[in-house]
C-alpha cells in the first residue's frame, strides 16, 4: 500500500535520504525543510520552520488536502548551537530548543488527528545519543533531545490503543553536514565507536523504514540507538 510520508528537514544529510528510501518504495513523500528543498521524487516540498506552529499547521493541511491522510511522520528536522553552558545564551538556550523539541510537538499534533480517524500511523522522532552518553557543549541539544523521548512516550500511550506508533532514532555519529568542519573532534569521536567509523545516512533511513513499516506495528515507545554502538546500554 503507498504511504503518505511526511519527512521534516528533507532538504539534505538524513532527511534527504529519509525521503529517498520512501520515494523509492513508491510512496507519497511530502519533504519540508526552511528553504523548502527537497529530492527529487517527492509528491510536494513545502517550506516550513518547524519552530513556529503556525508555519507547521499551515503546511500539514496543505499536504493533507494534496495527497490524504498522513501514515508516517519523521520528525527529522534539527540543529546544533553547541557552547559551554555558563555562557550559553537564552537565544541559543531557545533556538536548540524550539526547533528540535517544539518541532517535534508542534508536527506531532499536526498529523494526529488524521491518524486517529485512520486508525493507523507511524510517528518516528528523530533524537540523539546525546542525552544518554552526555555530551560537553551541548546542554540545549542534549536537553531537547532527552525531552523528545518523554514526548514521544507520553504520545506513544495516548495513541497505542489506535495502532499508532511512537518511536524515537538515536543516531550516533553520523557523516552529515551537521558533522562536518569538527576537525581532530570527528578523530577523537570515531575512536570512542565500537563499529570503528561513522554512520551513513542510508544506516538510519533503513531503520526509519523498518519503523514505519508493518513489520514494527508491534513496536512503540522505544528509543533505539544506531551508533555503531557508542552509548550501547542507553
Ligand atoms: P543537517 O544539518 O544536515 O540537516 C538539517 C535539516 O533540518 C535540514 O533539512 C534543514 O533544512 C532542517 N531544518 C533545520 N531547522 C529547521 C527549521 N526550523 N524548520 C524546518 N527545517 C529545519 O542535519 P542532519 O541530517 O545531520 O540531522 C538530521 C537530524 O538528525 C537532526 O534532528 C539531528 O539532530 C539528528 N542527529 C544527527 C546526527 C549526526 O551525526 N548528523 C547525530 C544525532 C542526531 P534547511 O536548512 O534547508 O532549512
């Protein structure tokens, strides 16, 4: 059956290749992102700051009027603004914050209600190993990310009874334009990985479609970590 997948931040890095592993299964993939890019082969690429409710809304209904019921959100979009805490600002405090964690919510409860009335969905957030293996400099990354997991929780028991899943990702460390320009830190990282390399993007869009998939209708609540086994036992 073809899905209607919604991926947030699909203009590169994993949500590219989140909306590429979809887009070659045969499925609907409407991709948002702030420059509003998305791969070729997506339904419809809209631009969206996840950080504002409005924006998010807005763009939902204009997908779901596009192309029905939403089946699969990845929440995907996200961003860094690391620091030492005692000199992190409010608005760098704020801006890690509202893009990943309220993002998350705010796309959420955009798409569940269409999910309710099909009685089917799959909600996959897109964390961290951050919260769970401690990170220095990245207090607001860590602290939203930790905070996706009590969301998607809460969700996941609001929902079950609907056959709706809640997931959460954990990347490790994965070669993106996130993780690019870090110099000797990327050498000092990969030496903490069991797996001995960085993960590609392609190692979490498979993981996504097996979320997604009918194969995980059983799987909810979960936080699962691909890191090549950097925070094993998370
Ligand atoms: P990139 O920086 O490569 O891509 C980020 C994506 O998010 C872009 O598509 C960007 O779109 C979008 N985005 C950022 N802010 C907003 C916003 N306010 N509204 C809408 N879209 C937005 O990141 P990655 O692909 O590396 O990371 C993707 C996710 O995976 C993030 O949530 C990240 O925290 C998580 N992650 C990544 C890891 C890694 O090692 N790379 C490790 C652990 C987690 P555009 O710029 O076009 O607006």
């Amino acid at each position: 059956m073809t899905q209607h997948v919604l991926v947030t931040g699909a203009s590169r890095g994993i949500g590219a290749a989140i909306a590429e592993y979809f887009i070659a299964q045969g499925d609907t993939v409407v991709g948002l992102s702030r420059s509003g890019v998305a791969p070729e082969g997506c339904a419809m690429s809209l631009a969206v700051d996840v950080s504002s409710s409005p924006s998010v809304s807005d763009a939902v209904k204009t997908a779901i009027a596009a192309h029905g019921p939403v089946n699969v959100l990845v929440a995907n979009a996200g961003i860094t603004h690391d620091g030492l805490a005692m000199r992190m600002s409010d608005e760098q405090w704020r801006e890690v914050l509202a893009t990943n964690l309220d993002g998350a919510f705010y796309c959420a409860r955009a798409v569940l209600s269409s999910m309710i009335r099909n009685r089917a969905g799959s909600i996959i957030f897109m964390g961290s190993v951050s919260p769970f293996y401690g990170v220095p400099g990245q207090a607001n990354y860590a602290a939203a990310k930790a905070g996706m997991v009590g969301l998607a929780r809460s969700l996941a028991r609001e929902v079950a009874s609907r056959a709706i899943t809640v997931n959460v990702i954990a990347p490790g460390f994965i070669d993106t334009k996130m993780t690019t320009g870090l110099g000797s830190t990327t050498d000092q990282m990969t030496a903490l990985i069991p797996m001995g390399h960085l993960g590609t993007t392609a190692d979490i869009a498979g993981v996504v479609g097996f979320l997604a998939s009918n194969s995980a209708r059983y799987l909810t609540g979960q936080v699962i970590a691909v890191d090549g086994g950097l925070a094993m036992g998370l």
